[in-house]
C-alpha cells in the first residue's frame, strides 16, 4: 500500500529538449502536487470518487518512467472506412489519412505552448509535471473531414504499477468538421494508472463529434480531464461508453464562449464487480442563445459504483439558454451504489434549465410480464437491460458506426 507518494525534482531534470519555462512550469505544479498529493473527498469535486484512497488502496507503488512501446502486430476495424491514429501507452507512433487531403489536417506528437499555471485539481498538477506522451490533431479551416478518425489506444501486456502522463490537443478551424472514435485497447492484465488531460479547441461553425469506448474488461485506473472550448454556432456531440475499466473518471469542462452553440453529452454504462465510474461536468454558458443537453444512465450490479456529477453554469447575460440534465441508473442488487449531483447556477432570467435524477431496481412486473411471454428470469433481465442502455447508443446517427458500437458494448456487458 503507498503510503505518501513523492516525485522529486530530479525527475524534471531527466526530461529531455525542454526550456527553461517548461522546466519551472513542470517544478512548480510538481511543488503544488507533492504538498497536496492526490484529491480526496474533502473536495467538492471528489466528493464521492476518493482517488487517494483508492490509489493508496489498490497500489503498492507507481513507477514513473518505464520504457515500454513496443506493439508487434494490431488489426484493424473492418467494419467501416476510417483514418486512423496508433497510440501505445500514450505514444504516437503511427497515423493514416488516406481518405483525406493531406494538408487540411495535420496530426503530431503534442507540444506544449501553454504555460498558464492553475491550482484546483492535484491531477492535473501531476500532468502538468511529468506528461511525456500524447498527440495534437489540427483540422484547417472550411475543412470538413470525409471520414471518421479512430484513435487506436494501445495499452502493452507489460503495464504493471506504472503511471502514465498523456495530454492531447484537437483544434478544429472556421466551419471545419471531425469525427473522432477513441478506442481502448488494454492489453495488460495488471493495475496501472493513466491519468490524461485533454485541450479542445472549436473555432466557429466548427462540428465536432467524438465517441469513447474500451475493447475489454481490464484493471486499469483511468483519469481525463477534458477543457472544451466553443466559439459561435459550433455543434459539439460526445458518446462515452466507459464499461470495462476498473476505475475511471472522465472530468469535463465547457467554455461556451459565443452564440448558437449546440453540446450534447450522453454516456452508457455496465459497472461490474468491484467496478468504479464517474462522470463530472461543468458547462458554462456564457452567451446567449446557446443549448446544451446531458444524458448519463448507469448500470450497475454487485459492489460497483456509478457517479454523475453534472453543473450548468447560466451568466447573467446568457439569455434564452436551453439546458438539460439528466443521471439514471438501474441498480441490480443491494451492494451496487449510485450517487448523483446535478446542480444549476443560474444568472439570467429568460431561460430553460431542467435537471434530474432517479434511481431503482429492476422493475418486477415488467420481469413477470416478460417470463409470462415465454422468457426465463435471467433473459428478462438482460432484455430490460438492453433496452435501458440502448437509447444513449440508438441516438448515434452512422448505422455502420452504431454496430459496431452496440457490438463492443455488447461484449463489455456480457463478455461474447
């Protein structure tokens, strides 16, 4: 078990080709992260996910630096044309844009050119001190991408204890569009930590559309932090199927910085034994005009636990804001746990802004009604499961995308 996790400088002084106003950039959140240490649920942020417990709890140690790149062979996804982007452990290692003009869009290793310090998340700090890895896509203006791009994220058999620090850029220009799939492929069998921090940037009129889901079950602990911004009339559409991780929490921020803008999260999601999830947003609504809309529904069977934490930020002069929240979960046993904090802040006063929350078990009279049509119990409960789950999936609009998106899920949920 880790009792007090400390980095030292020296570690920033491995790092290679960096300048001096990285290095201080990188020491003073390094500073910040080994005073704090790992957020708990004294803040109100991790008021139900205690990071520093669960850390502590299920590690012994983390080891920072580890070589580990190789991937011998890979297939890829025949169920659709897409380009592609090949991750391992976080590294780029190999992209293909065949389907598109290869000057519009330009993928590389990620650079950092933003050395703006803040002090509110103890895991962004630890990003902002040691990450090495990580990709930046930029879409030209007036670009609309032909096909979808799918970001094959590879995680090595070799991952054991190991923390990975990944940040990721997407900057889409004037009346651009991307279709992004990030797909999680783990292939270690042992815990290990990856803690990524992800910058999005939607210049006007751009369209945006991202989905994220995992290849399989394994034992890793995931962490993203996502800042999102939006500038006018931009459509921004994200799917996030976490199923499968041992923890994961997916943090995001929107800026919602112009007029018209249109932001739709919705997530799905099977918590098995044991099993960890939350989901927190924020979503600033600073102009008027704007919409925004929210659907987190959890499943969740023995010992697992689902968090939705949701706030819709209104300014004063956001007039005729549309926002729509709403957590669901089913809850299979006595043992399994939802917890959900939708919250409204609110300064203008022509607007639209509903939240809410429920919670339950199966309902039996729709088991009974179903066993008394032909059904057994167990296949009752996975019909009723199915379609509970299956409302976030059938909203994806590609019929070829949506398969092979209900066929990952499926197997997450059932395991064929």
């Amino acid at each position: 078990m880790i009792q007090n996790f400390q980095i030292k400088n020296s570690v920033i002084d491995q790092i290679k080709e960096i300048s001096l106003e990285e290095k201080k950039f990188r020491l003073k959140n390094l500073d910040v992260f080994n005073n704090e240490g790992f957020p708990n649920n004294k803040n109100e942020e991790w008021k139900f996910t205690n990071i520093d417990k669960i850390i502590k709890t299920n590690f012994k140690k983390l080891i920072l630096k580890k070589d580990i790149n190789e991937l011998k062979k890979f297939d890829l996804i025949t169920n659709f044309e897409h380009n592609y982007i090949i991750l391992v452990n976080g590294r780029l290692k190999s992209f293909n844009l065949d389907f598109e003009e290869k000057n519009e869009v330009n993928i590389s290793t990620f650079k950092n050119n933003n050395f703006d310090f803040k002090k509110n998340n103890t895991l962004i700090n630890l990003n902002n001190a040691l990450y090495n890895e990580g990709f930046s896509i930029k879409v030209n203006d007036n670009y609309k991408m032909k096909k979808s791009i799918i970001i094959y994220n590879f995680f090595t058999k070799e991952l054991k204890e190991n923390m990975i620090n990944i940040k990721n850029k997407v900057i889409l220009g004037k009346n651009s569009e991307l279709h992004l799939i990030e797909y999680n492929i783990n292939n270690s069998k042992e815990k290990f930590f990856n803690n990524t921090y992800e910058s999005v940037f939607l210049d006007k009129h751009a369209v945006y559309k991202t989905i994220s889901i995992n290849e399989n079950r394994s034992e890793g602990f995931f962490h993203k932090f996502s800042s999102n911004t939006l500038l006018s009339n931009t459509n921004y559409t994200a799917y996030i199927f976490p199923a499968g991780l041992k923890f994961n929490k997916v943090d995001l921020e929107f800026n919602l910085e112009g007029e018209n803008i249109d932001c739709s999260l919705q997530s799905a999601s099977f918590l098995k034994k044991d099993e960890h999830q939350e989901i927190r947003t924020k979503i600033n609504h600073l102009f008027p005009n704007c919409k925004s809309y929210q659907k987190v529904k959890n499943v969740l069977s023995l010992n697992s636990k689902g968090v939705f934490q949701g706030k819709i930020f209104v300014k004063d002069k956001a007039q005729k804001t549309n926002a729509y929240q709403l957590g669901k979960a089913m809850l299979l046993n006595d043992e399994s746990e939802f917890n959900s904090k939708p919250e409204l802040e609110i300064y203008a006063d022509d607007v639209k802004c509903t939240h809410g929350s429920t919670s339950g078990s199966l309902d039996e009279n729709a088991i009974y009604y179903l066993m008394t049509r032909g059904l057994n119990r167990k296949e009752s409960t996975s019909l009723l499961i199915d379609a509970f789950l299956n409302e976030i999936i059938s909203t994806i609009k590609s019929k070829s995308i949506k398969e092979f998106i209900k066929l990952k899920f499926e197997k997450q949920i059932y395991g064929h």
